[in-house]
C-alpha cells in the first residue's frame, strides 16, 4: 500500500495518534546528561543536542534537521530521514513530572491485552517496540494500539544481536518491521530499540535513514527475570522521576508479573502527580 492510498480507518487511527501524544520532546536538548544503557559509571552526553523544541523553538522542522549534530558526515536533508545519533536517547524532557511507559518484544495475546486495558482505565497513552513477527501475527494488537492512541516503535523482526548481523540482515530486520507496523497499525514507526540495548553505528545510521530516532530507557524493571511484582512496582516508584523511561516487556516468556505491575505502579505513579504519556516527534 503506497501513502496515497491510506484507508478512511487508518486516517482515524492517525488522529487519534496525534491527539495521544502529548507536549513532551525526546531528551537530547542542550546541556541533558544521562548514563548510557548497561554502563552505570560513565555519564555522558547524550547525542544531538539541538533535536528538542524547547531548546530552539524557533525553528521549523525542515531548519533543524539541517543542523550539523553527530559528525557522522555531510547533513542528511531527505525529509523522511532522521539525524544519525551515536548514543540512544535515555529520557525525555517535558513539560513537569512526565515519564513514559514502554512495553517490549510483543505483542503477546496473552498479556498485551491486559496491558491495554489498563492503560485505557487510567486513560493513558505508552510505548510498545514489537518485533516484526509479533507484529504479523497479531495485527489486531496493532490495530488496538492504533486505535487507543499509543505509539509502536520498531524493535526488529525477530530480536536478535545486531552486533553479530552484516549491514544487509540489520536492514531486513529492521525495514521488514517498519513495514509490517505500517500495514498493521497504519503508520510507519519513528522510534527505534535495539534488542538488548545493544546498539551499533549501523544501527543508528540505518534507523535515521528509516525515519526513526533511538529510544534507550532510564529505569529497567527487569520484569524478564521475573522478580515478583512487587519487586518490579519497588522498581518503578525509586526509579520514578521527571523525564524517566521505564522499560518493561508484554512478551518473550511468562509477562503474568510485568501485567500485575501495571495495575499497582500506574496509579501510584498517577496519584503522585506523574504525567505518564509517549514522546512527541517533530514532523517535517
Ligand atoms: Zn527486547
């Protein structure tokens, strides 16, 4: 399907999508520190410090993307394409105590529906970077997502290292996903994860010229290991903070823990005045 031949319901879906996401920009404005995934002793600067709204609001979307950021060579200016970063955005930067739930390696119609109805009692919009092949077989997921305004990002087709993968297999995983993203939930995605946070200059490059920014996460709840859920709410409220994205899984084994989470954290995270919403991109 081309962009010209969008159906009436996917335009429905689309604007509901935009009406979801709130006033929040991905972190990267000048002067954000954050710790790099897997790596608790070094701060260092996050990538790209001119991608936030807020830190130049004066431009247009077609002025920043000409900004010279990373170094990775001459500005890309092909509209669909995004700046080439060398670390994964951490955080977000928004407007008071924002933080951003995402939900990884689903759909799984075991626990992603129970996922979404929670978020939908409370009213509130997350992230979810599905493979490919979770994707396809649970279109109806993505559709779901679609509807409820909550943003899908791309976390390959079939999970794996992409540190081992030649050039050629990274673009199939990725460019396959993208694809299966827009014929399900009715827009190609903007945000990329690497599995296992495991990133790569291949990766970053090839992610932008697909349009999609890399997303890390702040707080990992290591809901896989399956600690109990009550370990896993103790994770979420220390580690709730402004900016904060929490990092969580809907799929991959038993997510019966990750789903009763929910339902404790997102309240508690609520009452204490968190504003838990996705990130807003800047289209051009
Ligand atoms: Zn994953």
């Amino acid at each position: 399907m081309t962009k010209d031949q969008v159906p009436p319901r996917l335009l429905t879906r689309r604007r509901a999508l935009l009406a979801g996401a709130a006033a929040v920009t991905a972190a990267g404005t000048a002067g954000v520190f954050a710790k790099v995934a897997g790596d608790t002793d070094k701060p260092v600067r996050t990538a790209a410090p001119a991608a936030g709204a807020q830190a130049r609001p004066a431009l247009k979307p077609s002025s920043y993307r000409l900004q010279p950021l990373t170094g990775y060579g001459p500005p890309r200016v092909a509209p669909r394409r995004t700046l080439i970063r060398r670390e994964p955005l951490l955080s977000v930067s928004g407007r008071g105590r924002t933080m951003v739930l995402t939900f990884d390696d689903g759909p799984d119609p075991r626990y992603t529906p129970h996922i979404l109805d929670t978020l939908r009692e409370y009213d509130v919009r997350a992230m979810f970077f599905v493979c490919g092949e979770m994707a396809a077989a649970n279109g109806d997921l993505l559709a779901r997502m679609a509807d409820e305004g909550h943003v899908v990002g791309n976390h390959t087709w079939s999970h794996p290292l992409l540190t081992r993968l030649s050039t050629r297999r990274i673009r199939e995983e990725m460019e396959r996903t993208s694809d299966v993203i827009e014929d399900t939930y009715g827009e190609r995605p903007v945000w990329f994860r690497a599995p296992y946070g495991a990133w790569n200059r291949t990766a970053f490059r090839l992610g932008a010229e697909l349009g999609m920014d890399p997303l890390a996460w702040t707080v990992d709840t290591l809901d896989w290991t399956a600690p109990g859920t009550r370990t896993i709410v103790d994770r979420v409220g220390n580690g709730a903070a402004p900016g904060v994205v929490v990092l969580s899984h809907d799929a991959g084994g038993d997510r019966s823990q990750s789903v009763r989470a929910l339902r404790a954290y997102l309240p508690q995270l609520l009452d204490s005045g968190y504003f838990v919403t996705v990130p807003e991109r800047h289209y051009a």
